[in-house]
C-alpha cells in the first residue's frame, strides 16, 4: 500500500463548462466560511480551532492556497504536503465528484491520479467499504479509459452524456449512496485522532 501521491500518468480534468466545480470556485466558497479561522501558525494548529463540519474544508483551502488555486500545481502541492493532507484531500474530492454525477464524473474529471491514495486514505481511516468501491472502480475505469478517451478529447457536455452509455460504473454510484455519508464521519475522526499526520514531519 502506498500513502503517497505518485502515478506515471498525470490526467486532469476536463475543462466543462457545467460539468463540475472547479478548485477556483471551492476555493471562493470555503474561504467565505474559512477565512475568520485562518490563523497564522501551522495546519495542525489551524486545524484544532475548527469546528467538525469545517475540517476537511480547511485543508482542501490548504492545498487551494499552497497551488494557487491551480488544479494542475495540487498535483506537486500533495506530493510535498504531510499525509493526512493527501488523504483527505483525495477523499473530499471523489466525494464531491461522485455525489454531484458519479463515477463516471470524477474519473472524467480526474482520471485516477489521485484513486490509489484515496484507497490507501479509506483503509487508514476504517472505511473498508469505501476501499472495495473505490478499488473496483478504478479497476473498471483503467479497463476503459481507452475507449473514454476519443470522448474526452472532444471534450463537450454531449460527449460526456453519450460516453456515460459506454461505461459499467453506474451500479457503483449506488453502492457508494448506500453508505450514507460515513466517509464524513471517518474524515473527522482520523483528523481529530490523529493530528501528527498533518506535521510536516509526516511528509513521506
């Protein structure tokens, strides 16, 4: 198993118009409710002063603030940021996709750049289940990714809606549903129980 971010193959996403939110435009949300608590001092000391709800939000600010809201710099900003900060990081974002449109939107977005430290991520924390979908999933999206990609290189809303007739990762929408939400929940925890993991020294 693998904690850090390291793939031979960099994919991004797509820019959409519609599709999906943009790291531009969390940054703008989350710095509205984030900026009062921005105290000077390291992201572990940040951390501590915010309430449950705002965690996760906070350090997906973090790597926004450290890339220069660049999606294409986060890449290089997790590679050098301590571990927790991959995990969550790369945990919020296949929430975020997969609720807003599935599967099929986060790796279109994405690709499965950050999909192996979400798996690693889902296992620290407890979330077997999470782990099983997600490594299924990527499983299913690397077994097609060629066929994706003359949809992906005409990059409109309608090559998105017709690609979604070509894949097999619907059922696993469901399947992530069902689990209500509990990723928040072990997001929370793993911050709270384990505050070394967001030192610099847990850089690996």
């Amino acid at each position: 198993m693998t904690s850090d971010v390291t793939a031979p193959r960099l994919y991004l996403r797509v820019a959409m118009h519609g599709l999906s939110f943009s790291l531009a435009m969390l940054t703008a949300v989350i710095g509205v409710a984030l900026s009062a608590n921005a105290q000077d001092g390291s992201l572990r000391e940040r951390l501590s002063k915010l309430p449950d709800e705002n965690l996760a939000d906070a350090i997906v600010e973090y790597v926004s603030e450290k890339s220069g809201n660049d999606e294409r710099r986060a890449f290089d900003v997790l590679n050098v940021s301590p571990q927790g900060v991959r995990y969550i990081y790369a945990t919020w974002w296949v929430d975020g996709e997969v609720n807003n449109g599935g599967f099929h939107q986060y790796f279109w977005n994405h690709g499965d750049w950050m999909a192996d430290v979400a798996i690693a991520a889902y296992e620290v924390m407890g979330g077997n289940e999470y782990a099983a979908i997600m490594r299924e999933a990527t499983s299913i999206w690397r077994g097609e990714r060629e066929t994706m990609k003359s949809f992906q290189e005409r990059g409109t809303l309608e090559a998105f809606s017709e690609s979604n007739k070509h894949t097999r990762l619907g059922p696993l929408d469901e399947r992530y549903y069902d689990l209500q939400g509990m990723v928040y929940r072990l997001q929370i925890d793993f911050i709270r129980n384990h505050p070394e993991k967001f030192d610099a020294a847990s850089i690996q």
